[in-house]
C-alpha cells in the first residue's frame, strides 16, 4: 500500500493536547495534596472490614494488606478455591478464621510477624474420608504467580530469574517487571516504550519499527540471545521483526549475566517476555485506536472456560494497524494473531499450547550524520522527517510465527516436573538505501544500496525438575534442568547503488541499480546443549542463598554458497555459575549480593587458524530491596561491576586479522520504585548511572564509550484516579549525553514528557489519551548512524469491556 509523507501533527490533535496538559497538571496538584502515609494498622486491633467475595486468594491478599501481616502460600493451594468476603469488625485472627472456613486450611504462625496457610485438621468426631472434589487451578485466581496477571504496577514473584515461582525479595539479582495494567495506561507500542519508565534499560536507533534493540547496563543485547518467551529462549535474528506488547501479561528484565539458567546470553541481561494466557475468568474487550501519522488500529482480547468444570480455558488475542509515522515513507502497518488453550485435568497437571502469527510492514530508517543533528552544519539543521532512501524501492516486510507448549505436572507436595518447548520461522524481505557520506557541500550525500532476503527457523526444549523440601532449618527449592536447541538462518543479500540525495532539498525517484551477482549467500546453523542446576535455600525464615551452576556445549556451522565452502564457525563448551545471599529482616528490607557468569560464542579464526572463545561475562552485584509486609510498595537499589572479556580487537602483528585481546567494562548504580501510595496514586521512578568503557583493545579505542550508552538516565511516571470515572497522568525522561561509535559525535542530553488521560463512562467504556512526546521535544541519539527521536504524536483509545 502507499502511505502518504509524514507531516507535523494534524491541528485537530492540539484541541486534546491542549486538554490533556491541563488535566495532567492539574492532576499532579492535586496529587501533591494525597495522604502519603503507607503505614498499616497494627496488626492486632480489631477494625471494621468490607472485603467482596471473590477467588479465595485475593480475599486473602486485601486482608492481609489492610492488617499489615506478611502472608506467603502456595497459589496452588487455594486456585480455584472462593471466599464470601469480610464484613463487619474483626481481630485479624478471627478475620482469618472467618475467611478460610470451610476451605479446608488455616494460618499457620511462622514467627516474626509472618505466616502461612496449613491444611485444616478435621473436626473431633467427623469422618475424614470426603466426596472426590476436583479443584482446577487457574492462573488469574487467588493470589499473583509468576507467570499470571498482575494488579497495577508491583509485581512480586518471577519465574526468569529462577525458573521457579519464588517472590523478588528473596532474588539476589536485580529484575525488573513491567505489567499488563502498565502497558495499557501508557499506552506502549513497542517493547522499547513498554521499558522506557524502567532503570538500566534504554532502546537502540531512535524511532524504530524494526527490531527490538537494547541496551542493558550499557552492553547491545540486540539479536536472538537476549529474548525469551514464556521462560524459552526466542531464537530469532536481529532482522525478525519487533515484539507487540498487546500480547503481554507481563515483561521481564533480569540484569547481568544470565547463562547459568539459559546458556549463551549477553553479559547486560535478557528480557522474558510473559504472554497472555488462558484464564478461567471470563473477560473480553475490544480496542479502538485512533491517532497522529494517520494511525488507524483494531484489537481484541478474549478469554474464559469453555466446560463447566473449568478444565479447559482459552485465549485469543488479535491486532490490526495501520499507521505512518513521523518519519516521511516510513510505515508501521501490522497484523498480529495468538491463541493459546489450556487443559488442567486437576490440580496438580496443567498442559497450555499457544501460537501467535504476525506481520509487518515498514521500512528501516538508516540514519543521518551527524553533522545537521547532533552537530553543526553550515546548511543548518536535518528535517526530523527526512527520508535518506527511495519511495517505492526500500521496504522491510517480515512474518513470523510461533508455537509452543507449557507443560507442568506435581507428583506430590515435593516433586514436580516441567517441560517447555517453542518453535519460532520468520522470514524477512529487506531493500535499504543506506548513507555513505557527505558531498563536498554538506547537504547532499551518497548512497549504497542492497536487497536481503533473510529465513530463520529455531526450536527449543527445557525440561525442569524441581524439589522443594526441608533440611532442619532450611526450605530447599532444588531444579534440576537439560535444555536444547537448534536453528537455523538463510541470508541472500544483493549490492547496489543510488544516486546521491540532497537532504535538505531532496528529490527522489533516481534509479537504483542493483549488481547482477550476490554479495552474499550463506546458511548458519547452530546447536546448543545445557545442563544446569540450582539451589534456592531459605535458612529459618532469614537468610536466602542461591546457588547454582550449568555446563554447554554450543556448535556453530556455516556454508557460504558462493564459494561452495562450508566451516565449523565454533565447537565450545562452556561452564558458568551464580551464588547470591539475601537477608530477610522483619520490617521488609532484604539486602543482597551476588555472583554471576555469562557467555557468547564468538564466530572467526585468528591469524593461526584457531577458532575464536566465547566472550565472557562476569559481575559482581550488591543490593537492596524494600518491600514492606501490608504496603503497594517496591524499591530496588543496586550497584554493580560488569566485565565483559574475549572482545575481539585488531592484531597489530598481522594487518587485517583479530585477537581476543578486548575488554568491556561496565560499573553502575540503580535504583527503581514502583508504587500505590494511595487508592488513587501510583508511581514509577528510575535512575541509572553506567560507566561504560573500552578498557583493553589494540584498535585504538580504549577508553571509549560504548554506542549510544548514556551515563545518567532518569524517569518518572505519575497517575492518579481523580474521581471514580477520571484519571489522568504523565511523565519525565531523562537522557544524559552519549557517543557513536567511534566517539567523535556526541549526542546532547534530553528530557521527554509524555501524558495521559482516561475516563470511564461506564463499567464497559472507557475512552483514553496518551500522548508521547508532550512538548515536541527534538533529540537524537547515534551509533552508527544518528537517530532522531519520534516527535510528537496522540493516540485516542475507545475500550469495551464485557
């Protein structure tokens, strides 16, 4: 389809714009004036209590929220189980009682302020033997899991950086969760904007419809290393397409090295992408958006029990777009489709199978240089909208799909075994017109040309088991893993040429020629094996240490097609490991440290033919949590010492060639808050600091930055519930200066206000604004090339819900 050049933001969108500051001022004013007190009452007063019915665990959780008692349990005891709710006036062990009757379970006092759930014992007199009850758990009844829905902004347990359901606090590595409930009030449209308002986290090439790139803790992680779905590693290729955020319960950051869990991974961290699953509640909504750059989309999420029992749940979740965007010739069209089903015959077996389909329309959008961006040009400053290609010649179309299953079953209260698997093809047809340099005037440039065809196809397997048992004083959670996978990648590339373009006064419509050979045609294929295992052991109630280790081996072939070769790229075993200790103290502070390894394989041979080592990573991490019993609060402070060795950097010796003589070095601070200080107002806060550097190389780039990495980022979220129907909201982004590349340009430090606003007409309707970009601000960042920022836009949402 063609889509029309992009253009400032239509005049009609400042009507609401204008609305919206004033709401989201008006809003944070009022927000100043909100009870800040979080201190619960004591424990032990009687008080009076109006607590719906509903799932037993979220019975449970308002309770002991209200009370102040820190109250941990199995999700699996109480799924599927209801409650009648609390009303009236109630000591807290009374009101326990009175919520837990008949459930079969009461509270269990572990000391310190703490307790758990024990089953019942029955009644003197009465027969023990009770009619078969088949109980079928669900992922959005009673109390939060690892991979479930989450309400608001605090998530409490993960499964990425354990493999297993244990709360943060006792998690001796920093992870941040961005939920559902985020990404809808924000609005976000890519993974980038979904982890925008998270520390230690910020997106590569500015306005991008293309991938997924990040940078973690001032390292790349763009590419198939750093990508999970549902605790699976996503094999795919830089070039694959980009992740829709639409069809996330929930995004997992887990920073610094990763491989004891998941194999090769890149030193800064990966991100565990948690789709949406199959609940038994019946929920269903459909979107309408409408914004800025022609943005015209339709989505819907369905979900709920197709039996009476409950034993067979099903989701379904679909989005249509087509939208411009502020660059000129650059569309951002997409069609997305996932299903997921879910049997669980019982309590303690649970089989989910899913598969999503998605396809996009866009085109890559190179880049500028530096001079007219982020430096000065005697021509003056590069259009924000400016195309550096050709209409109707560049394109980047991709399709990708995925299936996969989640299969758990618990023999007994100890022993339970887990087995994921995900299949992932893509394929991508990609024409580029890529800047080469300026003309000896300054505005015009020239250009090189290509055309790729990329396929990619990958599968993985992780089998879990794990053991949770006591040793005196010590709660064992014991996994046991062996995981593999293969892939397999297929690039026909084509060389070309265009004419140059001026790019301030451009004319396109110059053929492109493209050469008559390939400049490349070559497959990769690699394989990976890994066994691992791990320790989490929680010492009376206090001390948590994590211990755990993994050996691989990884193979990596290739055949170029030009010249008939074919090479073992790599043939590596590697062995890493982790240890971490947390201390638990009774006011809800955890303090941390941690030890952790990673690694990457590295292809190439240097001057004497031997095959290039992974690259290793290795960090040393110390934090703290605070997460106080009875309180919607999270805050996260940690400081770290990130090394990354094996780098490959030029031999001197032998002109042309490379050694693994590099070293990368990352040394940081962050600190992350995620509250509900009040029913009606949430926040989100972040900085990080990251000293990034070359600090071994023999390519003349020691002491350099890395690309695009900030020392200082910042950011805040606001909202806050006006009146029942009304909410509105808003934040700042702050980021520091940055380099390319090489470090001879350097992007200015920026700060970027994004609002909000929503109101609810009915329990069905609700209508929303969001608003990226708030005042217009222009910002680049650079890498290889420079990349403005998206300029502002405004999106309208109408929701129905039922």
């Amino acid at each position: 389809m063609s889509h029309r050049p992009a253009s400032s933001p239509r005049p009609l969108a400042l009507r609401p714009l204008a609305l919206s500051l004033r709401l989201m001022l008006g809003g944070l004013a009022a927000a100043a004036l909100a009870p800040q007190a979080l201190a619960a009452e004591p424990a032990a007063a009687a008080r009076s209590y109006q607590i719906a019915a509903g799932p037993l665990g979220d019975v449970l959780a308002q309770f002991a929220a209200q009370t102040g008692v820190r109250l941990s349990f199995d999700p699996a005891l109480v799924a599927g189980l209801r409650s009648p709710g609390l009303q009236g006036s109630y000591g807290v062990g009374e009101g326990f009682a009175r919520i837990l009757a008949g459930s079969g379970y009461e509270l269990a006092d572990l000391g310190g302020g703490a307790y758990t759930l024990r089953k019942a014992p029955p009644p003197p007199g009465r027969e023990t033997t009770l009619a078969p009850v088949t109980v079928t758990a669900s992922a959005g009844a009673g109390a939060e899991t690892a991979l479930g829905p989450v309400k608001g902004y605090i998530a409490t347990r993960s499964i990425t950086a354990s493999k297993s359901d244990i709360p943060l606090i006792e998690t001796p590595q920093s992870v941040s969760i961005v939920t559902a409930e985020q990404i809808e009030v924000q609005n976000a449209e890519s993974l980038a904007q979904a982890l925008r308002y998270t520390s230690g986290v910020h997106p590569l090439g500015g306005d991008n419809t293309t991938s997924d790139g990040m940078v973690i803790r001032g390292f790349n992680v763009t590419g198939s290393a750093p990508m999970y779905l549902n605790g699976t590693k996503l094999s795919r290729n830089t070039f694959s397409g980009v992740s829709e955020p639409y069809a996330m319960e929930r995004i997992e950051l887990l920073k610094g090295p990763a491989s004891v869990l998941y194999g090769n991974a890149a030193p800064g961290g990966i991100i565990n992408m948690v789709s949406k699953l199959p609940q038994a509640e019946t929920q269903r909504e459909v979107r309408l958006q409408l914004g800025d750059y022609d943005r015209q989309q339709i989505a819907g999420d369905f979900t709920g029990a197709l039996n009476e029992d409950g034993s067979l749940t099903y989701r379904l979740t679909g989005l249509v777009r087509r939208s411009d965007t502020s660059v000129d010739h650059v569309p951002d069209d997409r069609n997305f489709g996932a299903a997921a089903l879910r049997w669980q015959p019982g309590a303690d077996t649970s089989f989910t199978l899913f598969a999503n389909y998605q396809e996009n329309d866009t085109v890559y959008n190179y880049g500028l240089p530096a001079s007219g961006t982020v430096s000065h040009n005697v021509n003056g400053r590069i259009p924000r909208d400016r195309f550096v290609g050709e209409p109707g010649f560049n394109k980047f179309e991709t399709e990708n799909s995925t299936v996969g299953y989640l299969f758990s079953h618990r023999f007994n209260e100890q022993l339970s075994f887990r087995q994921n698997l995900l299949y992932f093809t893509a394929r991508s047809d990609y024409r580029d017109i890529w800047l080469d340099s300026f003309a000896a005037t300054d505005s015009s440039i020239f250009r090189g040309a290509y055309t790729r065809n990329d396929k990619n196809r990958s599968w993985t397997v992780d089998n879990q088991l794990e053991g949770r048992f006591q040793t005196g004083a010590v709660a064992h959670t014991v996994l046991v893993g062996i995981d593999y996978s293969e892939s397999e990648f297929k690039r026909l590339q084509y060389g070309g040429s265009a004419a140059p373009l001026d790019l301030y006064n451009p004319v396109y419509g110059s053929p492109v020629i493209l050469n008559a050979t390939p400049q490349s045609h070559f497959r990769e294929n690699t394989r990976q094996l890994g066994i691992y295992a791990q320790d989490h052991m929680k010492i009376a109630e206090r001390w948590v240490v994590m211990l755990g280790g993994r050996h691989d081996k990884v193979y990596g072939r290739s055949k170029d097609y030009l010249s008939g070769s074919s090479a073992t790229d790599y043939d590596d075993d590697a062995t890493t490991g982790r240890a971490g200790l947390v201390y638990l103290f009774d006011n809800g502070f955890a303090p941390y440290l941690s030890y952790a390894e990673s690694f990457e394989p590295t292809t190439g041979r240097d001057a004497g033919g031997r095959a290039f080592k992974p690259t290793e990573g290795k960090q040393y991490e110390v934090g703290l949590r605070y997460q106080p019993a009875g309180q919607a609060l999270s805050v996260t402070a940690s400081a770290y010492q990130l090394t990354q060795t094996n780098v490959t950097t030029n031999d001197l010796n032998n002109p042309g060639e490379y050694i693994q003589e590099g070293e990368v070095e990352s040394q940081g601070f962050e600190v992350e808050l995620r509250a509900h200080f009040t029913e009606r107002l949430s926040v989100i806060a972040a900085y990080g600091y990251v000293d990034n550097k070359v600090t071994k190389s023999d390519s003349g780039t020691k002491g350099n930055r890395s690309a695009s990495v900030p020392m200082h980022t910042a950011s805040v979220w606001a909202d806050y519930q006006l009146t029942p129907a009304l909410k509105l909201g808003g934040g700042l982004r702050y980021y520091g200066e940055s380099y390319d590349g090489a470090n001879t340009a350097k992007a200015p430090d920026f700060t970027v206000a994004d609002a909000m606003l929503s109101y609810q007409f009915t329990p069905q309707w609700q209508l929303s604004l969001n608003i990226n970009n708030l005042f217009d601000e222009r910002y680049a960042t650079c890498s290889y090339a420079c990349f403005y920022g998206a300029s502002r836009s405004a999106v309208a949402t109408a929701t129905y819900r039922w």
